[in-house]
C-alpha cells in the first residue's frame, strides 16, 4: 500500500526561521531580538548602516531600524538595498504615514513595521518578506498605492504647493472655501497625510510628476512615479 504523502509545511508557522541581521540603535536591538527569539538573529548598531555590513548579503532578512524622514538614514536604506539585493529588508520605524511607508518601498524595503507594533507584527514580516512576499500594515495600505486625483483636485493640489491659502484658491478658482477644505481633506486621505507640508512630501517623493496649470475639467488622472 503507498504512502500517503504529508502535506508540505506552511511557511509562516513558526517553525520556519530565517537568517535575520538586525541594524538598529541599542534600545531598538534588544526588542528586535526579543520579538524574533525563535530566528536567528544577529544585530549590528545602526552606526553600521553608514556602510552595508559584510554579513548581510549571508541573511536571508535584515531589519533595519530608522526614521524614514531623516535623509541620512533613508540615504543608508537605499545603499543597502542596491549593494545587498538578497536578503529582503523590513524597516521599523516610529513613522506611521502613507508617505513614510511608500517613502521606505521605494527605497527598496520589502516590508514596513512600526515601531511600536513591534513586538506583534515583526516576527510575522519577517518570515513573509522571507518568502518573497511584501508586507504593509492595513490601515495605510490606500495610501501606500499611488493616488488618484480629480483634475479639480489636481488644481487645488498644484496651489496649495505653491503656498496659496484656502481663500486664495477659491478665489482662483471660483469656489467657496468650504469645497476647497473638501477637496483639501480627499487629498490628504488619499496621500495618507495630515497636512500641507505633508501632502508637499509625498508629492515630491513621486518621481517624475507632472502638476498641470490650472484650467479647463478634465477626467480623474492618477499621479505615478
């Protein structure tokens, strides 16, 4: 009588653990030990991030702990990704926005976990990205996908970066300042952000967009990279 074969294992049980290297500041390293207690783990201090560890080309996963608004270290995030393409990274940062997530996938992450979401959710990204797959956390994930902008918003969008007020817009363009809140407010959720300066950010981190002049109505376009 044959055997009956034994369904392969699921990947995301704890029972798979794979290599991780860990760059973070000396508070951040013993969490991230803690919350991967069944992987092994190996951490470097984040002073290390100014240049890519040896060993991390040998990790199946890097975590790397940063503030994704800090140049500097988003600079280190970026050169890790381009010189050690193997090991998938997954960034901890204390930045929960649609533009510090989308900011850390651009930079060549594979997964975001915030900061104080460790404990919960690192062990779980960490063995996701291990199987090639990309992890985000829910609540931000419509403002991680590129937005999709009404040409009025496209309008109001263009004059707020230009440093015009509410009043001013509707004045420009002929509305009350009641609908360009409105259209302030669609803007901001669909960027995951909370203010002017903000929405200025994540406009600028889109490489290669294009703002028309404000004029004639037009169909929803979508801001892409």
């Amino acid at each position: 009588m044959q055997a009956e074969a034994k369904p392969a294992g699921d990947p995301l049980r704890p029972a798979f653990r794979p290599s991780v290297l860990a760059i973070a500041d000396a508070e951040t390293q013993p969490r991230i030990v803690a919350a991967l207690a069944e992987q092994d783990v190996r951490v470097r201090d984040a002073d290390a991030a100014d240049g890519v560890p040896p060993d991390a080309a040998d990790s199946e996963v890097v975590v790397f702990a940063c503030d994704v608004n800090a140049p500097r270290e988003m600079a280190a995030l970026r050169r890790l990704c381009r010189e050690a393409p193997d090991p998938a990274v997954v960034v901890v940062t204390s930045v929960s926005t649609g533009t510090g997530v989308r900011r850390a996938l651009d930079a060549g992450a594979s997964g975001v976990v915030f900061d104080p979401e460790l404990e919960r959710t690192l062990a779980t990204a960490v063995r996701a990205v291990a199987i090639g797959q990309s992890v985000v956390p829910r609540k931000l994930r419509a403002g991680v996908e590129r937005p999709v902008l009404s040409h009025r918003e496209r309008q109001v969008l263009e004059l707020v970066r230009k440093g015009l007020t509410n009043a001013q817009i509707a004045e420009r363009l002929f509305l009350a300042e009641s609908t360009i809140k409105s259209h302030l407010a669609s803007i901001f959720a669909k960027f995951g952000v909370h203010s002017r300066k903000e929405v200025a950010i994540a406009v600028e981190d889109l490489e290669q967009i294009s703002l028309p002049a404000p004029g004639p109505g037009g169909a929803a376009e979508q801001i892409t990279a």
